[in-house]
C-alpha cells in the first residue's frame, strides 16, 4: 500500500484521469472529493460489498455516513471526463 499525506486542498492523481482532493479535516474525519470518469464506478467500501454481495440498496445505504447532523454543503457534481483514456 501507497501511504502519502496530504494536507487540505491537496490531491493525487491516480492513471491520469481519476484525482483525489482532501476537501476538508475535521477532527478525525477527512473528507475527500473524487474526480473521475463517468464510466468509473466510485463507492464507499461499504456500499461496494454490499453490491458485491447483491444486496439491494436503499436511499439510506447511499446516503454518506455524516449526511445526518452534517450541515456542511454537498459536494460538488463530477465535471465530465475530457481526457479519459481508453
């Protein structure tokens, strides 16, 4: 594993076309914003496994672990990908 630190409004670009930018410390969380291709699946460990296994997600599963009592704006829509890489 790759172990890099970051401070905020950093970032780091993985393949050219998907960069990672840390939006915001606060307290022990970090919260990251995540640019990428459209086509490119991007999820929360927990909600992958729970496609992994098949299970239907609902509306609550979706939902960022914070989203209740976080008053913090949502994040901002992906741009769409203009240099992707086939």
């Amino acid at each position: 594993m790759l172990v890099l630190s970051r401070k905020k409004d950093e970032s780091i670009v993985i393949n050219n076309d998907i960069t990672i930018v840390v939006v915001e410390i606060r307290g022990d969380k970090v919260r990251l914003g995540v640019e990428a291709p459209k086509e490119v699946p991007v999820h929360r460990r927990e909600v992958f496994e729970a496609i992994a296994r098949g299970e239907p997600l609902d509306a609550a599963a979706l939902a960022p672990p914070e989203a209740a009592g976080d008053a913090a704006s949502p994040p901002e829509p992906r741009p769409p990908a203009t240099d992707a890489i086939p």
